[in-house]
C-alpha cells in the first residue's frame, strides 16, 4: 500500500495552467497541477484544454499587466495573449478594490475587497492569467498622483510590484494606464507609473536587496507597454476626468525622464476581436464573459456583438532595437523554445541543440493533435518531457556561470511542468478531493459518484475525512497507459497533525476511491486573510504572513494528490480539498474547506453613535458555532466602567452550523462626547472566543471568511431628532443608513416596490432615499410622480447621493448632475456653511463646521453641477484646485412639503460613528416637522 505523506509546500502551489491557484513561488523540478477550483471553465478540461497546453509549451514568451484595481485590466486583450498565442499571462492588481462602490450588497471597505478579489479570480479564469496582489489598499476616489503616493508610499508600491515580477520574470510589461491624468485618478496613475518603473528597477541587485538575499533573482523585462490614451483627449486637450477640468497636452515617460507635448503613438494594435474557432467567440467576447463577474462594480457583464475590436499600446521602453510600428508586443524578441539560449552566455551549443529536440517533440504532438482522441499527442508530450529532463541535467554539468544556469533552469522547470499538465489532460487523469462524512469513508462497499452535503468549515483539534476519487479513463485499456503510484494529502499550512489512510481503498473501472482521516492540529490557523489594516483610514495592509505577499490569499489548509507514471515520466495532478452544499436553483456548489473558530461571534456594523439623552441602547451579537455536536455556553459584554448590560449574560445551546442572535439591553453611566469600546464574549467548555467572523461573497462566486474582532466602539454624541418621526426607507446597494436611524432611535419602514407603487406614502412623515437607489431600483424613476406628490402633500423626501440615472430631472424642479458628476475627495477640506441659520442647518442640531470635522474617507459623490433657482443651496466645500461646490446639500419647499438632495457621503460616515454625520442626518429627517 502506498505510503501517505504529509507535505509542506513553501509559498504556494505550482501549476502550469493559468490561475490554478497560485504560481508565485520558485518553481520545482517535480510536475504538478493543482487545481483550486474544482468547477474548471469547459474550454480548460478536455481537448479543448489540451490544445491551449500545446500552444503555451510551443513559446516561451510571457508578460505582465499591471493595473491599480479590479475590473481595470485590458481582458480582451489579456485573453488573445494567453489563449490566442500561448502566452504564459500573468496580471498585478495593486489594490483590492476595497473604496469602491457595490451594487450587490452591503459589504464595504476591507469585506468588499475580498468579494471584489474572488470575483477578479473568477474573471482571471476567463483571461487565462495568474494573478497577482500588492498591499495598498483602495481607499476610495483619488485626484492626484502626489494623493496616492501620499497614502500608500512610493517605495512600498514599487518594493511590491518589483518583487511579483521577479517571481514572475516577465519579456514583456503592460498598463492600462500611462501615470498621467488621462488614466482618470490617481491611483490609475501610480499603476501606470509603477509598470514604467518596475522595468528599469527590477534588474537591478540593488533594488530592494533583501529581495534577493530571499532568494529571488534580478530580471529585467525587455519591452514595457501601455494603452494608448483617447478617451480623454479632444480639441481643448487633456481632460482629467477626477478634476473636470481640461489641461494642455503634455505626456511623461518615467524610463527616459522626458515630457513630451503630442499624444503617445501607437506601436501594437492587439486584435480583441479576431476570432477563435475553439472558444466559439471573439477574444474580446470571451473575456467580457469574465469581466462581467465582477458585479459589484458593474452590477454584471452585457452581449458584446462580434466584429472588429482592437486595442492600441503605446511603447515606453524596450531593450531591444525596437522602432515605429510592431506586429506584436513580442517582435525582436525570440519567442520560440531555441529563444530560452538566449538567457545564456558562453558554450551554448548543447543548450541550442536540446531546446531544438524539445521544440520538435511539441510540434510533433502538436500535429498528432485529434480533439476526438487527444491522447495520440501523449508519445510525443512524453517524449518531451524526458528530453527537457535530459536537457536540465547537461544544464547541470555544465560551465555555464550560475547565473545563467539558474535562469535557464527556471524556464525549463517550466517546460517540464507544462509537459506534465498538458500529459493530463492528453490521457483525462483527474482528481476530486472532497470531504467526507466518517460513515462513508469507513463503511460504504461502493462508493457513491455523487458526492454528498458537508459542512463547510472544520474547527482546530478536530477530525474531517477526505475522499480522493481518482479517474483514469485508460485504465485497463490495451497500450501505454498511466499507472497511479499514490495517493497523499498535502497540507501546505502545517494544519495537520496527523493524516490516516484507513485500511480499505474501494475502485471501479477507470475509478478509484481512497479515504484519509485528518486529525487537525490543536493550534491550527484558520482560514482568514493574511493582510489586516488597523482601520479603513490605513492605506495599505499590514501583512501577517509575509510567505504569502503578493499572493491572492495564503493556501487552503487541505490538497489532494495523485502521482501517476507513464512510462517514466511523472504526472502529478491535484486539488483543493472541497466541501459540497445545496443550494436551491444552483444546485449542488463546491467550495474549499476551510478552518474556522469554534464559535465565531461578531458585531455588524463595529461603530454606531449613541446619543447623549439616551439611556440606554440595543447591541446585538451574532454567535455560530462550528464545533461537532451542540455547543453550549453563554455571551456576556465586557462594558465600560460603571456600564451594564441586560441580561449580563445569556445561554446559547446551538448545533454544528447553527447561528443565533443574542441581544442586550446597554446602559451607560455618565455618557460623554467621546468613544467608548464594549467587547462581546463567548464562553464554550472553558474556553473564551473573542472575535468572529461572517462569510461575504454571493452565489456563484467562491466565498471568504472576513473577520474582526468582536468589539463595538459608542460614540455618545449630542444629537437631537424630531420626535414622532414615521419613515419609510428605500434600499439602495451597499447602505448601512437603515442601522444608523435605528442608532438615532428611529425605526426605518424598508419600502417595497409594491408600497412605492400603490401604498399610501401619506403615512410617513419623512421618507429617504438610499445611495444609488434609482440605479439599483427601476420602480423609482417608474413612479417618480407618486413621490412628487407624496412632498406637495406634505411629505419630507431625502435623496441621498445618485449616479447618472438620476439625471432626469426627477426632482420638482430642474438640475443637472452632468457627465461626469462631481467628488469632494479630501475629507479634511473645509465645508463653508452658506446659510447657518436654515432651519435644515439649525433645528434640532445647530450644524457648525465642527461637525465635518473628523470625516473619512470622503466628503461626497455626485454633487449637483447646476440646479433651477428654487433650490437653496446650503453648502460649499471643494478639493484643491477644484473648483467651488455647492451642490452637495440642496433643498426647496414643494406645496406643504421638502425636497432635499444630500451628496455628502453619510453612508461612509456613520459606520465609523462620525458624530457630525449622525447630526446632519437627524436634520436632514426632522426637516419636515421644523416648528
């Protein structure tokens, strides 16, 4: 019986195929393909797959994009590259995408940065790309470049993209950006910046040494790349989207240091919208299919029709003898396997020689290629990989300087795992990992095909039972045939202590089925992010783990794998171990097995205010467990001196999985301004948990434990409401008001598209309209008139900020919000009261400029760019150099009631109990009592 070992895997796993899971450690000699996702798009399995294996081993060629956020990538083009020429595609994605908006739920900040992650994997799978991260955080719209450096550091942006390119070594850098103000703000503008550095600084020893002492290698890429601007240029010259404002044409490369005054010549046209008979779509289609999985941002893709689509790059730098116009990004640069040589100086002969019998070996399999029998590739891919081996064994023995060998060794490790991935898929060997329940692992004859339901987490110190089904659909089969050699279970983060085959391995034609116990270690780490910030105003992430800097996130704890021989040469293919649920509509959905705390417990959101003639408030705490059988125990709150709470403490009873919500009654004692923390605590068989976590992601998209301590910060804050107050609320995406209103003591109605249409809006004397809301509901902009009525009969309507489908005049009067709405970004400029003494401003809270102070973020979105002369306007704030804005806080009187429009980003404010929003807004909802 095979002997079952338990591995540990330094800084991630290898894979030949693009966004396995991660590729960014020094590659091994050993062949391997671990796949992470165990639902592989239909154009990476089968034939289909093989063939873009064929075309990645027949070129060495390989570049990087480099971008600032998710959903900033050139897809199209990232897509002909990788799938249409076998390009080896990878892409840095310098911030998470933590600042911007969301369309699908109320996930913000550092939460929403894990979503927009997951749903850039997703879309990586579709461009064929491995991915990459810096540290820096999104911290939401930036104006200038000099900001972003300002809040992330230069150097700390530049060390990160420096390294993920000497993990990676790319020929060939591209942008979306070019570091100037047509790349829209500024943290376009540091991406564009960093891929003009990055090629002249990663090459040098010099740079970042500690990088090198670690193990990495100088490399310099031959050619850097960025899109060609045109957006933004017209007769009047540059338009800086993030200013409004227009400004003479004028471009800077960062490699010559020089400024020049005409619009950057177009030197590649990449061709998005050639088609490919195998994918069945245009390179631009496919890849809008992955780009539409961001929703978040872009609430989903849409049809993109087939035709011609190009996409114009301009070159910054290039090492090579480059001029004019180029048939690619790669001209000048030998791509072909005999290309490799050029990594190496002296004696070269016997190097020339064997990558001439590889690149035989590919293009032989290349031609025996059959998708109804993609195994007749398998002698020549096998034949390769031995010739590579052969190859990398004279490049031992040989004079060559060090150096060189270790830059040669590199892509030919590469070849050989590529050799083995595409062998694979040549002879269908598969793997699927999945936890198991221990009656199945230990009693069933045969094993079913059909996996079954498990939960989704296990906790430190206990037992899971892993199934490895592994098919070769050879076997048994006449000829040569892959031989399975073992199965093991890997875990690359030390999260087992021990890993048990049990006695019996059940098979079936073409099948076999092993069975492990896990027992996990006592002190296992959970699954969670390896970055964590302080809070939201940090604008780059602490790293915990600086193994995985660079990575998407550290490795799942479990991996299964099977070695497979085929006549002396090693196929090993894996997968993270997956746990299976139901859910209705999708169906059966596999995601990786996670470690979690026994009991997680947690409080959403972290901050609210509480005001000062309050005497007491509601806390509600969320307990789940994921300990085996029923957990009991009891939560308390740890409170402020003089503080307490009712109950003091309360029991729960819950099953594996289970969730309650626990709540009390909190009284303070002595409430000042100023902030107050109150930790909650769960108490389980003597031990204490002090923090927790909640699950963020939407279905059909992998999820991500996000977590956070269980503490909640007060804020007593001197803050007066209407009394009497009925509201109605409409829900617009990502808004937390609702949860700031009951903070204030006010209980939202959440109105239903229904009530908005034919319920008697009469019976609220305020109703508010959350962010985004026309975007994110039709049925306002449908019965906008009802709402109009609804003021003139009295009512009070607050709108909060809106996007462009708000810009129909849909208030009583007339305004434009324009193209391209105004943003107030500096959220310590001053904001100038125009008339102190409006009642919007005056009762029940007298607003002064203190209370703008100590926001963050942002002051706003979308301020009203002109408006009809029945609008008061309240306000005045703007960025430096921007010009006067008004339009943040508008109102009229319509008949006997209010319309207000509010751009100032309350939404933000109050998650963080800024006192000074919980004031404008109790004004803003008491406007229609005014005495």
């Amino acid at each position: 019986m095979p002997v079952v070992l338990l591995l540990v895997v330094a800084a991630g796993a290898i894979s030949s195929r693009p966004n396995a899971v991660a590729q960014q450690s020094p590659v091994s000699r050993e062949g391997a393909s671990l796949r992470g996702d165990a639902q592989p798009l239909p154009e990476d399995r089968g034939a289909n797959g093989l063939w873009q294996d064929l075309k990645r081993l027949h070129t060495w060629a390989s570049m990087m994009m480099i971008v600032a956020h998710p959903d900033d990538e050139d897809g199209g083009m990232l897509t002909y590259e990788s799938r249409g020429q076998g390009v080896r595609t990878s892409m840095l994605t310098l911030t998470r995408g933590e600042g911007g908006q969301n369309v699908v739920s109320s996930d913000a900040d550092d939460a929403l940065g894990l979503i927009r992650t997951n749903e850039l994997l997703k879309a990586d799978q579709y461009y064929g790309v491995d991915q990459y991260w810096s540290r820096v955080a999104d911290y939401g719209f930036s104006k200038t470049i000099d900001e972003a450096f300002q809040q992330w550091g230069h150097d700390r942006v530049l060390y990160d993209a420096v390294r993920a390119v000497r993990l990676n070594r790319p020929l060939v850098i591209t942008a979306s950006f070019i570091g100037g103000i047509t790349d829209g703000h500024g943290q376009h503008q540091v991406s564009g910046e960093m891929a003009q550095e990055v090629f002249s600084a990663a090459g040098n020893p010099d740079v970042f040494p500690d990088q090198i002492r670690a193990g990495l290698r100088p490399w310099s890429p031959l050619k850097v790349y960025a899109r060609v601007p045109n957006y933004s240029l017209g007769k009047e010259g540059m338009f800086d989207y993030a200013t409004g404002k227009w400004a003479p044409v004028r471009f800077y490369n960062y490699i010559t240091k020089e400024w020049s005054t005409s619009v950057p010549s177009t030197d590649v046209v990449v061709p998005e919208g050639a088609y490919d008979p195998l994918l069945g779509l245009t390179y631009v289609q496919f890849a809008r299919q992955g780009w539409g999985f961001q929703k978040t941002q872009n609430g989903g893709g849409y049809v993109v029709l087939p035709g011609e689509v190009n996409s114009d790059y301009h070159r910054y730098g290039s090492r090579m003898k480059s001029g004019g116009s180029e048939s690619s990004f790669f001209d000048g640069i030998d791509t072909s396997l005999g290309g490799i040589a050029s990594l190496a100086h002296g004696d070269t002969a016997f190097l020339t020689a064997g990558l001439k019998t590889i690149n035989a070996k590919v293009e032989t399999a290349i031609a025996a290629f059959d998708p109804a029998a993609p195994q007749k590739t398998a002698p020549a891919l096998h034949d390769g990989y031995l010739a590579t081996d052969k190859l990398i064994r004279q490049l031992d023995q040989s004079s060559l300087s060090a150096s060189d060998k270790a830059n040669v060794r590199e892509e030919l490790d590469l070849k050989l795992q590529q050799f083995s991935t595409a062998l694979a898929a040549a002879l269908g060997l598969q793997i699927d990992a999945l936890t198991t329940s221990e009656k199945s692992a230990t009693q069933a004859d045969t094993p079913p095909l059909s996996a079954e339901e498990t939960p989704a987490a296990v906790t430190p110190g206990s037992k899971v039972f892993v199934r490895l089904h592994v098919f070769n659909p050879a076997m048994g089969n006449a000829g040569p045939a892959a031989r399975l050699v073992k199965t093991s279970l890997v875990s690359p983060v030390d999260a087992a202590s021990s890993v048990e085959r049990l006695p019996e391995t059940k098979s079936s034609d073409g099948a076999r089925d092993a069975f492990f116990r896990v027992s996990l270690a006592a002190n296992a780490a959970v699954t969670r992010p390896y970055f964590s910030r302080e809070s939201t105003e940090q604008g780059y992430y602490n790293v915990d783990d600086p193994r995985w800097l660079n990575e998407s996130f550290a490795p799942y704890p479990l991996q299964g794998w099977a070695d497979f021989d085929y006549e002396g040469v090693p196929i090993k293919v894996g997968e993270v171990v997956q746990t299976v649920h139901r859910i209705e509509g999708a169906g059966s959905v596999e995601n990786p097995l996670v470690i979690a705390p026994g009991i997680s417990i947690s409080i959403h959101p972290p901050a609210g205010a509480v005001p000062l003639t309050q005497t007491a408030f509601s806390l509600s705490t969320k307990v789940h467990s994921n300990l085996d059988g029923r957990a009991e125990g009891t939560v308390h709150l740890d409170l402020p001196h003089g503080w307490r709470s009712e109950p003091e403490s309360t029991a729960f009873r819950l099953k594996t999985g289970e969730e309650e919500e626990v709540s009390f009654k909190v009284l303070p004692n002595k409430l000042e301004q100023r902030s107050y923390e109150i930790k909650a605590i769960a108490s389980v068989g003597g031990h204490e948990y002090k923090d927790g976590y909640r699950t963020v992601g939407y279905p059909g998209l992998q999820p991500y434990n996000y977590y956070r301590p269980a503490t909640y910060r007060a804020r007593g804050v001197d803050v007066q409401v209407a009394p009497g107050l009925n509201l109605g609320y409409v829900m617009g995406p990502g808004d937390d008001i609702p949860q700031a209103l009951e903070d204030l003591g006010v209980h939202p109605h959440l109105l239903s598209t229904e009530e908005i249409a034919s319920g008697d809006l009469n019976r609220y004397n305020v109703i508010v309209l959350g962010i985004r809301a026309y975007a994110a509901r039709p049925d306002l902009a449908a019965n906008n008139s009802r709402l109009l009525e609804y003021v003139r009969n009295g009512g009070n309507l607050v709108v909060q900020y809106q996007t462009g489908e708000y810009d129909h005049s849909y208030g009583p009067y007339p305004y434009v919000l324009g193209r391209s709405p105004e943003k107030v970004v500096d959220e310590r400029g001053t904001v100038t009261l125009l008339d102190p003494k409006s009642p919007l401003l005056s009762w029940p809270n007298q607003i002064t400029p203190a209370d703008f102070q100590g926001w963050v973020e942002e002051r706003g979105h979308s301020f009203m760019q002109s408006w009809d002369s029945h609008y008061i306007a309240l306000t005045e704030t703007h960025d430096p150099e921007q010009d006067p804005q008004k339009g943040g806080l508008l109102y009229t009187r319509e008949g006997k009631g209010i319309y207000i429009y509010v751009a100032f980003a309350l939404y933000r404010q109050t998650p963080e109990a800024v006192p000074g929003a919980y004031r404008l807004l109790a004004n803003l909802i008491s406007a229609g009592l005014h005495p």
